[in-house]
C-alpha cells in the first residue's frame, strides 16, 4: 500500500473519530459515554474478532517475535519517559502519566484496523499478538507496577489476575485451544457480525474520549510523549525488526506500524483507577493521535 493509500485509510478512520466529536459536542452523547462503548468492545466485538483473526490462521514463530519487539519498544519508552520525567522534575503522578502514555500505544483500538487496511489479514493476525502478547502484557505488568508506585492510589496491583481476567487475553487463548476444531458455519457468521462493530464502535468511542483542554497545560510533557511515542519507540522497532524480522517484510512493517501508533486510550482508565494524572494523560491521547496522521505515513515509507 502507498503512503497515499495508507492516508486514505487513517483519513476514513478519522471520519469514523469526528462522529464521535460530532455527538458528544451535540449533546446526544457525553463523554462518559464512551465507557458503555468500551464495555461492548472489550468484552464483546474485541474477543470475537480477535478470535476470528486467530483461529483459522497458519502461526509461526514471526508472532513470538512480533511480540517480543513488542516489548522492547514498550521498555525502552518506559526507560526514556522515566529520564525524561526526573530532567522535567515532574510530580510522580505526573511522571507516572508521562511514562504510561510515551511507552504504551494503541495497538488494538487504532493498530487493528489501521494494519487491517495496510496490511490485510495476514497483518491483523500479527498485530493482534504484538498487542495481546506485547503492549497488553506490558501494561498489565510493568504499566500496572508504575501506576502503582507514582499513583496516589492505595490498591494493591494483581498483575497475573489482571492479565488473565482480560477478554482479548481468553480470545487468543479459546483461539489457540479450537485451533484445530472446525467451528459450525453459524457461529463463525455469529462472530464475524460482531467483529464487523469493532472498527467503528472503537473510532466513535475514541471521539467522546479525546480531551483537549490539556493541550496548553502540558505543553512541555506533551511533547516528550509525541516524541518518544510517535518517532523514537518506532525507530527503535524498526531497528530491532531488521535484527529478529528481516526475513518477513510484512512482520516488519507491522511492528514499526504498532509501535507508532498513539497513546492508548486505556491508559485514562487505569490512570483513573490509580490516580495518576489523568489530564495529562488525555491530552497525550488527543495529540498522539491527531499527529500520528503525519507520523505514521512517514515511518512506515521508511520500512519500506
């Protein structure tokens, strides 16, 4: 796909962003809102195409790899966003924002359909394992130990029960254990209709969710989020892909696609729950996401 082609795409998925703008400025919808979608999509629409994209698919070890990338450019955007946090001498819920939204990128509500569209099903397939085995399991383990530790919160994490309570977790795994069962065509046509919602049910979620009275605020920590996320932590994919996925150009081009994708928009929820910086952490949402129109043409024509 050109990078004309691949504009097209994020260019329809935007339009899918301003329906969600659109209701939410008109009052139909509020955007709290936004958390009844996210029920539907997480434990509903995300599991069935999840499950649809896995089970009839041929695996190999480039998916082990695929996340394994994953977590080097979620590490290295913790690393870096925690340098960056001491040279700004933020507060720790502020730093704790700042290091969730640098390392942790919207692979599964942004990366699904825009790899869908750029690289077909063959990349659907990859991009789910780098965000269920990759950026969801970075989240649910070292992004929860962070919240922990700079939140203002007194819960206690359970990392292992929140990785495997998590619906897109138990869809890879139900995918992974029918993976030689012959699923009733009725079922299969059951889940493909519910998986048909998630694309635009997630885009019009994340048009009520963006929040763009932080801008002016964090203007200074906004920009080392656009720059770690958006142009550092997808060079550093694209370095380690040429190492682990050079003999799988699509695979390469996956990784360096999700590990640029913007801040994901789960992390508001858990930066809620801990009580880290929550403003922050919407206007990393609403930048990342409104500059990645530029960023990730530019990247992905550098994979080549």
């Amino acid at each position: 796909m050109s990078v004309a082609a691949l504009a097209v795409v994020i260019g329809r998925l935007l339009a899918l962003v301003a329906v969600g703008v659109a209701l939410r400025v008109s009052g139909l919808l509020k955007a709290d809102d936004a958390r009844v979608l996210n029920v539907v999509i997480i434990y509903v629409a995300l599991p069935a195409l999840i499950f649809r994209a896995i089970q009839p698919a041929a695996l190999g070890w480039d998916l082990v790899l695929v996340a394994v990338v994953a977590w080097i450019a979620g590490l290295a955007g913790f690393a870096l966003a925690y340098v960056a946090s001491r040279l700004l001498r933020l507060s720790r819920p502020t730093a704790g924002g700042l290091m969730l939204t640098s390392a942790l990128g919207n692979t599964g509500y942004i990366g699904y359909p825009v790899a869908l569209g750029l690289l077909g099903s063959a990349g659907l397939v990859k991009a789910v394992f780098y965000d269920v085995f990759g950026t969801v399991g970075v989240l649910l383990t070292v992004g929860v130990l962070v919240c922990a530790a700079y939140g203002e919160s007194e819960e206690k994490p359970h990392v292992l029960r929140e990785f495997l309570t998590f619906p897109p977790f138990l869809a890879v795994l139900a995918a992974l254990t029918l993976k030689s069962a012959s699923v009733p065509a009725a079922v299969s046509d059951w889940l493909d209709l519910l998986a048909k919602v998630v694309v635009p049910l997630i885009m019009i979620s994340l048009g009520l969710s963006l929040e763009p009275r932080a801008i002016g605020r964090y203007a200074g920590p906004l920009s080392v989020v656009g720059a770690l996320k958006l142009i550092a932590l997808p060079l550093i994919a694209l370095l380690a892909g040429r190492v682990l996925l050079a003999s799988d150009p699509v695979a390469l081009r996956l990784v360096v696609l999700q590990a640029g994708m913007p801040t994901m928009m789960l992390a508001v929820v858990f930066g809620a729950r801990f009580r880290l910086d929550v403003e922050l952490i919407a206007g990393a949402a609403l930048v990342t996401t409104v500059a990645a129109i530029l960023t990730i043409p530019a990247l992905q024509a550098l994979a080549g």
